[in-house]
C-alpha cells in the first residue's frame, strides 16, 4: 500500500520515522519515499497510525490493539515524542483487554499476526495468564461475560450486546456460566500453538485434570474432524470445516502429548477412538505407542466394542490383534509392578477369592473383557492359532474366577477352524482350566464333539468329583444339624435312618468315582472303551439323537 503523508505529522510522533526522513530528505526540499516492509500489522495497522498522527480519534478495539501496540512500539512512538502517545494508549486499552475474557479470547487470536512483536512484548503470555486465571476461577463469583457458546472472534454471542463489564444487562439480567465447560468453545478457536500455551497454564494454576482433559477433547473433536465419523447417537457432534489430512496428523500428533499424563483421567473410550483416527491417519509411530500404553493402563474401563479396531495394515485378519494384545500386555505389566498381584492362598485357595474380590476386580475385569474379543475375532478364518492363543495366555490364570468365558472362545475358533488337527485342538484347550468350568458350561462341553476325547474325560471327572464334594458338605451339615436339634439324642431314631441313606449314597458314589477312574485309563487307550463307557453313562452321539426312530442305526 502506498501512503501520500506529510513529513511533520509522522516525525512528530514517531521516532523510527524522524531518523528514516532526515536520513532520506534532499537539500532540494523535495519528498522522500520510505519503505517499511517490516512494520507489523501492515498497510491496514498503519493506516491507523497514520490517522493517529494527524490527529483523527481512532477507535481502539480487541482486534485491532495488538496489532497497533506491536506496531507502535516497532515506530517508536512513546512519549518522548508527544504526550499520550501510540504505545502508552495502546498499553492501557491492552490491560483493560485482559480484564475481560471474551477480548482476551479475541487480542490472543490476533497475536497470530504479529507472534515474533508480541512475544517481545510478552503480549501473549499476559494474555494467556489473564485467560488461565478466568478458566481457573469459578465465574459466578466475579460475574464475568463468558462466551456464549460461538467464536470470540464473529464478534457475536448469544447474550445481548448491551451486558456491561460487571455482568449486568440493560434488562437487570445477571450472565450465568453454563458450567465447568463455559470456556471450551471460546479456546477451540484458538491456533494449536497458542491452545498449547493456554492448557498448560491452566494446568499449571491447578484445574482438576478430568476438566483439562474434556476441554482438550472438544478441541479434538473439532480440529481432528474424521474422529467424528464414530461418533454414536448419543455423543455431540462439533460442526467445524474439514481440515486436510495432513492438518488433522499433524493435530493429533500434538494433542496427544497434550492429554494429561495420570491415569483414569482420560476416558479409554476416546483415546480408543483417537488410537483409531491415528492408524487411519498413518500418525507417528510415538503417538500411536503413546495412546496404546495409556489404554493399557486403564484397560479395566474400556468396553469390548471399542477394542474392535479394523486392521488398517497389510495383515489378513480382520482386527487389529497385534493392537490389542500390546495393551493387554501393557496392563498387565503395570498391574504388576504396581503389587496388584493376589498371594498364592487366594489364587488357589476358591473360598478365599470371594475376599480378595477388591484386588482382583481390575484384573478380573480384563480378564472377562479379553475372552470376550476373543469371542468376537474368533470366526476370523485368518486368525492363527498361535496369535489366538497368544492373547489368551496374556491375562493370568488367577484373574479368571470362571473359565467360562474362555471355553466360549474355544468353541467358537474350533468351530470355525475345523481343519486344524488333533494335536492342535488338545494344546488350545489347555487355555482352559476344566476344573473352573461352571454346571452350565461343564454340561455342554460333556456333549461338545469339536473336544478332543481328553478334554471331555476330564470334564466328567471333574464334574463327578465336584459332585461327591457338595453331597459329602450337604451330608455335613446335615449330620450337625440334627447334633444340634437332639443334644441328648432324644429322637435320634427318628433320625438315624436319614443319615444312614446319606451315608450309604456318599458310600455308593465313591464307588462309582473308583470305577470311573478305572474307566478313564482305558478310555485314553483304545477307542472301543470310549463307547462303552458313554453306553454305560447312558451317552448318545448327537447324530444319534437327531434321527426318528425308525431309521436308528441298529447297534452291532
């Protein structure tokens, strides 16, 4: 922009523009032509100083200040050079900026423009401090505008423009702050730099650490729009223009050593979902180990349709199971160096988990969410055995109270991999443990085909065994009841043929148990003795079942 300005207006005010015009002046009286590329701001800043010169009121505004004190202090204009001059002027309306949040919102997008000026004249980090100690402190005890949910820089809100400094409006209406949430919208405006700087200064004023991490998701969810795209009905949708791909990486990258670094602060469920956006978005291999190791963390609070992750790779399956099993690992390796480990009594001891419930909730949590996935990925006909197995052996033994969950799994991955062999359906069912196999599950893998033999033999015996145990405890229980109820054994011959059939079942069943363990070592050997003993166990083959009558095989 060309200017056409007499000389004594400018020299008068400005020092910078006094030496530039006696160094460019001729003997001759004519004009001089000066250049000030450099001046911040540019044509439209000077052009107010300019009219400042002359003597025109200019109007000094939110947008305009920082600009116009960055620029003045570049001229020179103090009042060295006339009394209440640029830099004192534009000084005073700046303190009177940081007075207010919704202009300081507005003064700090601007110091954009002019970031190297302001950051001389530490423009940005009063600004930043003023705005960490509004967000900070609770509004309704100051009565301070805040943002009324659109851009501080529109110029616009959704309270009337007649509000006055001290919160009340011409209708004697006082400004009521919408929550702990009030300053989200106003700071997702903000560039991601100058966002950075605000974070850490209300952080570092000591704002509970849930509310620093909501306010970094909002700014997520409106600059790293393709996490959008998972959003569920119940979830808020940010509407906001669609970045490049590049910008969304380059975000995400950065809001990920932003997210507060304690653990349960930050919801599994979103940094779940920003895991995701950061494989779809091919980010740094930093960011993407940094968000699996804080999920891992606090993997007891993730839900299993979150940890279906797509495979954005090159692998054949389906899910991300590398993913998966990496956090897994990672929780319980923190579990464990943080001494949230069961002592032995309580791992074997099955009365005794009931009082170790506590410590073993998180684990055992995992433990339910783990066979679950598995469940889930198990139909993958491109999962391999040694991956499945792999992400099953990761969670310990003691943090499965019931190995129900993990039968379930088996079943589903034998029956959709029937082409594995003999040897690798026996080494898959040692995953499971059949002596924690509940009545309901131990009964349908007693009639399971996709077993090996060895598997199903143990499960009867067990089943019988625990069988014999709770007949031997009713009988106990009953024996001192009736102690009890005949302290001197005065109708004791009433009761006397009651405990003798007790014992005499007791008796019998430990017969049975002998005969079945003579049973078993014949069944391993040959298979003639499997069918006998299903016959004498009153056992059909399914197929069996399933045919009428009439058209039964007849038996050789």
């Amino acid at each position: 922009m060309k200017f056409h300005l007499h000389k004594f207006p400018l020299l008068s005010r400005s020092g910078l523009l006094e030496r530039l015009i006696e160094e460019s002046s001729t003997d001759d009286g004519s004009g001089c032509v000066l250049s000030l590329d450099e001046i911040p701001g540019g044509g439209k800043t000077f052009e107010l100083v300019t009219k400042f010169c002359y003597g025109v009121k200019i109007e000094l505004t939110a947008f305009n200040v920082v600009s116009l004190r960055c620029a003045a202090e570049y001229l020179e204009m103090t009042d060295n050079y006339g009394e209440g001059n640029l830099v004192g002027m534009t000084e005073t309306f700046l303190n009177e900026v940081f007075g207010n949040w919704t202009d300081s919102i507005k003064a700090l997008q601007t110091c954009e423009e002019v970031t190297e000026y302001a950051e001389d004249l530490h423009i940005i980090s009063r600004c930043v401090d003023s705005l960490a100690v509004k967000a900070c402190a609770d509004p309704s005890l100051f009565n301070w505008p805040v943002g009324g949910g659109k851009s501080a820089t529109s110029g616009q809100s959704t309270e009337d423009e007649s509000h006055l400094w001290n919160g009340i409006s011409a209708s004697g209406k006082m400004l009521q702050p919408t929550g702990e949430d009030w300053w989200f919208d106003d700071a997702s405006f903000l560039s991601l730099p100058l966002f950075k700087r605000l974070i850490t200064a209300i952080e570092a004023r000591g704002m509970k650490l849930e509310n620093v991490a909501m306010a970094v998701m909002y700014y997520t969810r409106k600059h790293v729009p393709m996490m959008n795209r998972q959003v569920t009905m119940d979830e808020q949708v940010i509407e906001t223009p669609n970045p490049s791909e590049e910008d969304q990486k380059t975000c995400l990258e950065e809001i990920v050593g932003l997210l507060p670094s304690k653990k349960g602060v930050n919801p599994t469920k979103f940094l779940l979902r920003l895991l995701q956006t950061a494989m779809v978005l091919h980010a740094s291999q930093s960011s993407r180990e940094n968000l699996e190791r804080r999920i891992g963390n606090q993997l007891d609070q993730a839900a299993l349709v979150d940890l279906l992750i797509p495979n954005m790779g090159y692998s054949e399956t389906l899910y991300d199971v590398e993913c998966v099993l990496r956090m897994i690992e990672q929780f319980v390796s923190s579990t464990e160096q943080g001494g949230i480990v069961p002592s032995p009594c309580i791992i074997e001891e099955g009365h005794l988990v009931k009082d170790g419930a506590d410590l073993l909730s998180p684990t055992t949590l995992v433990a339910t969410l783990v066979d679950g996935y598995l469940a889930e990925v198990a139909p993958d006909v491109n999962l391999k055995l040694a991956k499945f197995e792999a992400i099953a052996a990761a969670i310990p033994d003691y943090a499965r109270p019931l190995d129900d969950g993990i039968y379930h799994a088996i079943d589903v991955y034998l029956k959709a991999h029937p082409w594995i062999t003999d040897s690798e359906r026996e080494h898959i069912c040692r995953l499971m443990n059949c002596q924690k196999l509940s009545l309901e599950a131990s009964t349908h893998a007693a009639q399971n085909e996709r077993l090996p033999l060895r598997v199903i033999v143990q499960v009867l015996f067990f089943e019988q065994l625990r069988l014999r145990t709770s007949v031997s405890g009713w009988f106990f229980v009953s024996d001192n009841l009736d102690n009890s109820e005949n302290p001197n054994g005065g109708n004791g011959g009433l009761l006397k043929p009651r405990g003798e059939s007790v014992r005499e079942r007791v008796s019998e069943l430990e017969k049975e148990c002998v005969n079945m363990k003579q049973e078993l070592h014949k069944l391993v050997r040959t298979k003639r003795s499997w069918k006998n003993f299903t016959r004498k166990l009153n056992f059909k083959k399914k197929s069996e079942c399933c045919k009428p009558k009439d058209q039964a095989t007849p038996a050789i």
